[in-house]
C-alpha cells in the first residue's frame, strides 16, 4: 500500500478536529435547562384587522382528498377549510358557533331544523341552498362515503330554500358538531355535477378562497374569493400552505421567513424557536394524547386490579418532565380538563405503593405483557423505555413489540393480536365521536369490546341529550367510570399542540385539534 | 457485432424486470399489515373497512392481483396509489426529477472532486494535498452516508446557518435555491463515489505516468501538466466510467436514507414511505421505475466501456 | 498458493493487519461487552440528563440520563453479530449456488444468473427495508435481511470464478480420469475460488455494520432495549438542536469498524494476488 504511518496520522487529526467543531459549535444550546410549564400565551386579537398580503402557512402532510367523503386525515381540514364552508363551526374551546347554517332547533327528539344563510354564492356563481345542503349530504351518507357521522339520520328533507330538515331514527346530539366537520362541508352540486369523481382535483365551495393549484406533496395554492359571503373578508389575497414532512426543515423556513407559520413543533425544538427575534410561539390547550390502548380480553388485562394497578404505576410527571420537556401535561382521561365534557375532578397520582398493594391483591402471578410500539416516530422508543422502567419498579415486567404504523394498527385493532399497543388519540368536534370509536363497546378502537352496563347505556343517553350542561354531566360520570375500571386505555401525557409563527400573523385561533383554520388570519403591515 | 450485443444485452433486461415485479409482488404476500385500516384512519369501522377494500380489490388472489397489474403495466398503466389516489406513473416521475437531479450533482461532486483529489496528489507527490487526498480517498468509503449528512447540516446549517438543513428546491423553479438546497445532500451521497474515484484515478494515473510513451513525451519537454492531462488522463479514465456506473447504482439506492435526512420530495423517500405505509401499488411502480433506470445506467456504462476499450469483444 | 504465504504476505500489510487486530479486539469487547461497561447501558437516571462529558461518564448521558460510553461498548455485539450473519449467510447459500451454477452451465446457471441479475438491481436498502418488513422488525431480521442481500453478489464471484477453473487443463484431466462432479467440486473449485471469496467476506463486514446503521437509522433494525449505534444515531438525530454531540460517538465507532472492514479487504486481496499491489 502506501505510506500509511503518516496518512493515518493526518487523518485522524482531520477527523478530530472535524468532529471538535461540529461538538463545541452546539455545546451551548446542549446545556440549556429544561422548559418549565407552558410557554407564553400569546394573545392575538389585538389591533385592527388590515387587508391583504399573502400568507404561507407549513404542513406536515399533504392532503388525502379534496373530496369531502374521501378524505381520511385529520390534518386535511386546514386544506378543506379555506375552500369549502361547513354548515356549523367551532371555537378554539370547541363551543358551537353558526356556519353556513344561522340557526338550528330541535321540533322534536328526531328533527333538526338548520335554517340557512341568505346570499351564499359557490365559486362557481351558482346560489347555495337547501337543495345543495340535501346533494351533499346525501352523498356524506352514501356508501361511496367514508364518514360515518350519519349513522342516526334516516332522511333529509327540504322544506324551503333556506331551511332544511334532518330526520332521525333516534336522538343524536354529536350531529350539529359533526357538521362542522367533513360531514357538514358544502360543495357546489354544479362541480359535482360536471367533475363527478374529479372534484378532488377542482374543489369549488362557498369558502373565503378559491382553490388556484395543487402540485402534490408541494405546495397548494389559493387566492382570495371575492364575492365571499362575510364582508371584509377574507383579509388575505393570497394564501398557500407548503408540505414539509421534516420538523427541521419548517423551523428552519420560519427562522429564514419563507414561511410565515408552522405547526407541529416538537418539544425538543421549542427552546431553540423562543429566543427568535420576529418569532412568537403558541401552545394551546391540547386535545392530542399519548395513550396505552390495551385488549381487555387478553390476560392479565382482564383482571380489573391489574389495570389500576398500572394506571397508578406511570410516573405522568416525570414524562412530561424529560420526553415532553415540561410542555404538555399529565393526562387522566381522553379529553383535557378544562374541556366541557371532561370530568374536571379527574386526577390520577403517581403511586407505585398502592400499585405494588393491586398488584397483589389481583392475583396475577408473574405480571407481565407485550405492548407494541411503533418505530418511526424517534420518541416512542424513549415512552416505551420509561414505561418499562416505572412498571418494573412495581414489579411488572413490559416487553415491546416494535412494528411500522400500519402493521401494528392492523395487528392490534384487525387481527387482534397483541396484549397492549403504544398509540395516541386525537381528539373530534363532539365528545360522543370521539368515545364511539374509541371506548364505546362496538367501537373499532376498543380492541376487547370492553365495556360496563352502567358505561354503555350512559354514552346512549348522553348521545340523545340535547342539553349542552346535562350532556356535559353525563360525560364527567363516563369519563370518571373509564378511569375507575379503566375500560380500555390508559391516558398517560397530553402531548402539546405548539404553533410557531411570525409576530406579524394576527387573528389566528389554533385548537387543539390541530386542525387548523387559516382564513381567519390576517396580516400586520 | 455490437449491435447483436446489445440485442442479447436488451433480452435480457425481460427475465429481470420480471423476477424483479414478482419479487415486490410476493412482500405483498408476506408483510403483515393492512393499508386499509391506516388509510381510513378516523374513519375506520369494520364495515367501512371491508367496502373498502373490495373497492381497492384487495380481496382478490394474489395472482389475479399481479396479472391484473402486469396487464396493465404492459400498457403504460401502473395503477393508482392506495393512499392518495394519485396515478403512480405520474407520482414516480414527478419524484424521479428530484431524485436525478439529486444524483446528478451527486455524481458530479464524485467525479469533479475525486478527479481534482487524484490530479492533485500525483502532481504534487507527498504534499499536503497528497495526504488530504489519501486520507479522503480512505475515510471518504467508510462513513455512513447518513452519519456525514448530519454532520454537514449541523456545521453548515445549525451552526454557521449557510446552508438550510432539510428541503428541496427544483432548478426549474429556482437555480440559486436548488443550488443551497442540493449540495450538503449531494456531498453526503457522493462522498463514497468520491473516494473511490479519488483511489482508482489515483493509482492507474500513477501507473500510466511510469509508462514508456508518457515518459518519453516528458523527456521532449512537454510540461508534466499536459502529460498528465494529455496521456495520463485519456488511458486512465476506464476505471472511472466503471465506477461512475456502480457509482449511480450505488447513489439511487442512498437516496434511500438522505432523502428520508433532508426530507427530499424523490423516489427514495417515496420508496421508503411505500413500504411503511403498504402503499404496495406505489411500492411495485418505484421499484420498478428503479430498476428500468438502474439497468439503462448499466447498459450506457458498458457501451462506453465497450467504446473506450478496444480490447473487449462483444 | 498457500495459506501460509498468504498469512506471511497479509502480515506485512501493516494497515490491512493493524484493522485486523481492530476488529478482532472489537469481536472481544462484543463478547465481553457486559462485563467492561462502566454502567447498565439501559439505566436511565432521570437526573442527570444531556450531561457533557466526565470522567464518570466519558461520554456524557442521553436525553434518559443513560451513559453514553456504555452504550457505544453495547453496539459493538450488534455490529459484530450484523456481520456475522452478513458472511455466513451468503457463504452457505449464494457461493454454492454460483458453483452449481458455473459448473453446470446451460440453462441451469442461466436462470441462476437471471435471477441474481434482477436481485442485484434492486438497491440494497430497499430490498433489506423490504425482507425486514416482511419478516417483522427485529435486529434479528434486519440482519437475515442484510445477509440475504449479499447473496447475489457471492453467488456471481463464485460463479465466476468457477467457470476459469473448470477450464484449467488439470480440472479437464481430472473428469477425464472418471472424478465425479463432487469430487471435482470440493478437491479442486472449493479450495481454488476460496480467496477472493475470503476477500469478498471480509469486505462485506463494512457492508453489514453500515446496512445495520442505516437500517436501525430508519426504525427497522435495533429495538430497545438492544443497543445499535444505529438507532444511537437516530435518537440523537432528534435532539440535533439540544445537544450535537450525541450524534458523534456512535457515529465515529461505526466509521472505524467500516474503515477496518475495507483495510482487511484491500489487505487480503494484495496478499493473495501481489500483482494488485501497485493499485
């Protein structure tokens, strides 16, 4: 070979020093402490609404479908909202709010009358009516449809052509929330009409903007629609949201100002967007949690004592201590504490003691089980590891099955396959939506059709009560009943929902959804 | 002569497209997993589940399947993906400009840099650029390439904020941004092409600078500059085309990783993104895609190689 | 050419011997990995989290307060193991399919040579990202995966080397004088195709320790608790904005083992062809 002493030497020195600076150019950030608590809220309604400008919004992904019944993602709505109106909406609070629809009222137990908006015009120049509100949600119902929101509806009925009837087969009150959802999106009958299986390709609504371009997984583009039916606005002209798949990538495209907001920003690069200069960060009251799912059919979580046991042996504090880096929260049911439905006394404390005292009261010799996590996302590996060491310290054993996303959704949920699953929740309009997939006792998501009697008949009836506090009741007692048996998951941490954005962007109300709604937005000059 | 070469060398792409189509057709068969279920996401209940997958003909036997979409295939038809309906015909290509765009200059820093590695270090034996080159030509083979592409975007972009870390910008929408976006991804991707240039031309320039008609040009006066460029370079390049065949082979399939790093919209990723999400009509047109490119790479290099050398027969 | 001069001749490649007595320090520090980490490389000790390194941990803690230099000295048995199974695999089934293929000719090593063309034209990666998905994700896989991969390349090297010694004048003689088609194989093609066989093997331990990294990088090698420097590298890549440094270790070990890899290669192959020198 050749002189290898020399060229050895060299290179290694080359490499030493290489790798020196890369190390010392980030030790700075490596020795910052740990955030505490929330970030600043940051209050965005001040100051006059001015006119104009464009804005550039990230994404994390792209959307499935422009077609309302087609798509499939949560994160879609930020691409449906600005082209299409939903009939009703919501607030950041997840409260009720009129859309497309000005007024509702229940006749009886099994009517609801939507009474429409006036002067509504599709971007294709056609009127909104009740004949349209029919079109559409008769396909929402069809069986080309993947929603399944209408379940309790038995016909629609135009009475004239600004109100229009819902006939039910039974009492359903998550129906007004799930309009503001996919269900209640509103396309022009005319483009259905012409484009039939193509309207994903030309979405044409009532909404703010008017679909210009999509290069997929690039970039969709809209402009302003003028003859918008809410004066004033929309107060952009332009508005485009850009997909990048790569956290780093939108901070980095904040920092420069290509783009002006992104989502989704995760705990461990928060710390290094809030000393930005131009840059303000939100963290809203989260409706996404890490959750342990488990099939109760399966031993030992069929045994009721085993269950509490491990409810009461996660450590939620050191969690969102170390893997949430203070952002986020302990979570001890499905929907965050201060939301309506939720049980606002729910608080479960860390107790390895009573854990250790279940644990032998449950007979369950040897405990131990297999729970799956999922491999792509970097910080389930650390959930999974911290999970194990705090059960260990009761003395049960967890082993991991590690498998992509899609294998583990369909191992655990179709095939039933394994003990326990690391997934995560993400919160819907309507609390009843959300408890149907989730834990009610026919749900999909409830892997051993787990239920009680009492829990069973209380989500029914808290379905067919229309009265907001009362349905609110219902649900603290469900929620306290699944913490108490704990049915079929176990909340661990409220991971946060943090938006990052330039100071100039004003008017936005994130929800903790994380389905976000842009056309709201407007700029300051 | 040649021409029947490249008959029998165009034959027998046939067998290997089609083992290659039945090898990703059989994972279909083997990896658990339901796309369905993924693909309804909140919408998933058992009935909306099995509509849907009679809909996507997932019911049907794995043969029909495959006969279904070699038929299709034939004509041009690669079906549409399970996940965004998008035609993969057009899904793949769309991402193949990005990927050989990326590759390209992944190439070019190989050839560009290791050519200037090797010329440098024989016209200046034992200097500082000899060690620099003979150190890069051996460390160069050894990184992971994923490893080197975060070393550069913690230096380059995370520290002196030169260059961005992550994203793609096409040079048909915007040159001096494909240029910042492209190289810290290219450099990761070539860095091995590069050593392996650097090390071939390296010894074979050496070698051909001792031959007789080398010297003889430089004892006529003939500055050591033009000898080597003249002789030296012209008979040492036939290990170069070679390694700038594998070396495209060896690129496509980096991409892989660097563009799962840099969050580059190409095939790799789209690759990578199709397995994991049993996307398996995306998955069949990328490899597939792949493959076709993979074998006409091959195919130009042995022409030129055929070309260059006298030597071989057909 | 005897093993002995070999052995003589690889001894006097100081580079090529210096990585040799590498990785074979590495394989000892594998096997006794459990007994020379300072700490459990799994305990995590949440008060001491991201800590710069000191002398009670050379190479400070992760994001769970777990020691570092632990954990590197842990990834050595998953790189060593990736690589044994890289060389056994392909050995016991691609090079007696490239002598089958080779000795019998015809139609037989035609459709042998077809399909190890079509397997080769997959990239790598995908194709071990594939087997592994198929078979589910475990390092276990992944390795059969990246063994499974090398097959097509020996079955081509022993191919080819098998069809220049089945011409040799003393192989002709030998199935003259009635030497069975085994005879021939394990007294004359074995002992002959061997060395750049040993070559190939000893160059695909840097292809092993980096289809491992690479794979556990993606998600689809190494589960916790196992250690690879690959998944290492994954969740320091996470953190790039905290704390940089946890991407280097890892990172530096995997490079050496490569690097020592490709010396033992370059090492053999002058030792057995000294015509090679010179390049």
């Amino acid at each position: 070979m050749y002189n290898c002493k020399k060229n050895i030497l060299a290179g290694f020195i080359l490499l030493f020093v290489f790798v020196l600076i890369v190390g010392c150019s980030g030790a700075k950030e490596g020795s910052s402490k740990p955030g505490e608590g929330n970030s600043k809220e940051t209050s965005n309604s001040g100051g006059k609404p001015q006119a104009g400008g464009e804005l550039v919004a990230a994404a994390g992904a792209d959307i499935t479908s422009f077609d309302p019944i087609l798509s499939t993602n949560a994160g879609d709505y930020q691409f449906l909202w600005p082209v299409y109106d939903t009939l009703t909406r919501y607030n950041s609070k997840l409260e009720l709010q009129p859309g497309l629809a000005e007024k509702w009222e229940y006749p009886d137990d099994k009517t609801l009358v939507l009474h429409l908006r006036k002067g509504v015009k599709f971007h294709d120049g056609t009127d909104f009516d009740a004949e349209a509100v029919k079109i559409n949600m008769e396909r929402v119902k069809s069986k080309d449809s993947t929603i399944s929101d209408f379940k309790n509806v038995e016909s629609f009925e135009v009475v004239d052509p600004h109100t229009i009837k819902f006939h039910l087969k039974q009492p359903d009150a998550s129906i007004l929330l799930a309009l503001a959802e996919r269900a209640g999106i509103i396309v022009s009958p005319k483009a259905i009409k012409e484009y039939g299986k193509d309207i994903a390709q030309k979405p044409v609504g009532t909404g703010p903007f008017k679909f210009v371009k999509r290069v997929p997984n690039g970039e969709i583009v809209y402009e302003k629609f003028d003859g918008y039916w809410k004066e004033k606005e929309p107060f952009l002209d332009k508005l485009t949201i850009k997909i990048m798949p790569n956290e780093t990538t939108r901070i980095n495209a904040l920092k420069s100002g290509e783009i002006d907001l992104i989502q989704g920003v995760s705990p461990f690069s928060v710390e290094s967007l809030e000393g930005t200069p131009n840059i303000k960060v939100e963290n809203v009251t989260s409706f996404t949690e890490k959750i342990i799912v488990f099939n109760a059919k399966k031993p030992p979580f069929d045994n009721k004592a085993f269950r509490q046991a491990l409810k009461l042996a996660i450590d939620r504090k050191a969690i969102t201590k170390t893997l949430l880096r203070g952002y986020g929260k302990p979570a001890y049911q499905i929907f965050p504490n201060e939301y309506w439905a939720a049980n606002h006394d729910l608080k479960i404390d860390y107790d390895p003691e009573k854990a250790k005292q279940l644990l032998a009261e449950s007979g369950v010799k040897k405990p131990s089980f297999s729970m799956i996590t999922t491999t792509q996302d970097y910080y389930e590996p650390m959930f999974s590891d911290m999970l194990k060491e705090q059960f260990a310290k009761v003395g049960i054993e967890m082993k991991t099955e590690s498998m992509e996303g899609t294998a583990a959704i369909g191992q655990f949920w179709s095939e039933k396959k394994f003990e326990a699953f690391s997934s995560g929740v993400a919160g819907k309009s309507d609390p009843h939506l959300l408890l149907e997939i989730w834990v009610a006792k026919d749900s999909f998501y409830n892997a051993g059709n787990h239920t009680t009697p009492e829990l069973d008949k209380l989500i029914a009836e808290a379905n067919a009560t229309y009265d907001q506090t009362e349905r609110g009741k219902l649900y603290s007692e469900i929620n306290r009943i699944q913490s108490e048996e704990v049915i079929n998951l176990l909340p661990v941490v409220s991971t946060p929902v943090i938006y990052a954005m330039n100071e100039k962007v004003k008017g936005f109300e994130p929800n903790g959804l994380v389905k976000s709604y842009f056309p709201s937005i407007w700029l300051e000059k | 002569m040649f021409f029947k070469f490249l008959l029998r060398r165009l034959i027998y792409v046939i067998p290997t497209l089609l083992i290659t189509t039945l090898v990703v057709f059989s994972f279909i068969l083997l990896i658990p997993g339901d796309p369905v279920v993924a693909l309804l996401g909140e919408n998933a209940t058992p009935e909306k589940i099995a509509q849907m997958r009679e809909q996507l003909g997932l019911n049907d036997p794995i043969l029909v399947q495959y006969g279904n979409w070699l038929l299709h295939a034939i004509h041009g038809d690669l079906g549409k993906s399970i996940f965004t309906g998008q035609p993969v015909f057009e899904a793949v290509t769309g991402r193949l400009a990005v990927t050989f765009q990326l590759v390209f200059i992944s190439m070019l820093v190989s050839v560009g840099l290791g050519m200037f590695f090797a010329i440098t270090s024989v016209y200046f034996p034992n200097s500082v650029m000899d060690y620099i080159a003979r150190f890069i030509s051996i460390l160069g083979a050894s990184l992971p390439n994923f490893w080197v592409a975060m070393l550069l975007v913690v230096f380059f972009s995370l520290t002196l904020n030169w260059l961005p870390a992550t994203g793609f910008i096409s040079i048909t929408e915007n040159t001096a941004g494909f240029f910042k976006t492209v190289l810290l991804p290219a450099i990761s991707l070539g860095a091995v092409g590069m050593a392996v240039i650097t090390r071939h031309l390296r010894s074979s320039l050496l070698e051909v600078m001792g031959a007789d008609f080398v010297r003889t040009a430089y004892s006529k006066g003939v500055s050591r500059w033009r000898s080597i460029f003249n002789h030296g370079l012209r008979n040492a390049m036939l290990p170069v085309v070679t390694t700038i065949g594998i070396g495209f082979g060896n690129a496509i399939g980096g991409t892989v990783v660097i563009e799962t790093i840099f969050a580059i919209p190409g095939t790799g990723q789209l690759a990578v993104n199709s397995i994991l999400q049993r996307d398996f009509t995306m998955l069949q047109g990328v490899v597939l895609i792949l493959i076709v490119l993979v074998i006409i790479i091959n195919f130009i290099t042995d022409i030129v190689y055929a070309l260059l050398d006298p030597r071989i027969e057909y | 050419m005897s093993i002995k001069e070999v052995m003589r001749r690889f001894r006097s490649e100081r580079l090529a011997f210096v990585s040799f007595i590498f990785l074979l320090i590495i394989s000892i520090v594998a096997i006794f990995a459990p007994l020379i980490t300072p700490y459990n490389p799994n305990a995590q000790n949440l008060s001491n989290i991201l800590a710069n390194p000191s002398f009670s941990h050379w190479m400070g803690t992760d994001n769970l307060g777990r020691d570092i230099f632990s954990r590197v000295i842990m990834g050595t048995r998953t790189a060593i193991q990736a690589s044994l199974f890289a060389i056994i695999i392909p050995l016991s089934i691609g090079v007696p399919i490239g002598i089958i293929a080779g000795y019998l000719g015809g139609i037989i090593d035609d459709i042998f040579m077809r399909i190890v063309d079509a397997i080769i034209a997959i990239p790598g990666i995908l194709l071990a990202l594939g087997i592994t998905a198929a078979l589910g994700i475990s390092l276990w896989n992944a390795m059969i995966a990246i063994g499974i991969v090398a097959i097509p390349q020996f079955a081509r090297l022993a191919r080819g080397q098998t069809l220049q010694v089945r011409t040799e004048p003393y192989v002709e003689s030998a199935k003259i004088s009635g030497a069975g088609p085994i005879w021939t194989m394990f007294k004359h093609i074995i002992p002959n195709i061997s060395p750049p066989v040993l070559v190939q093997a000893s160059v695909n331990i840097s292809f092993a320790v980096l289809a491992e990294t690479s794979l556990s990088f993606l998600g689809m090698g190494a589960q916790s608790p196992q250690i690879s420097w690959g998944s290492m590298i994954q969740q320091a890549y996470s953190m790039i904005n905290l704390n940089p440094w946890l991407i280097v270790y890892p990172g530096v070990a995997t490079a050496l083992t490569v690097m020592a890899g490709n010396f033992v290669g370059d090492g053999l192959r002058v030792a057995i062809d000294p015509k090679l020198k010179k390049l």
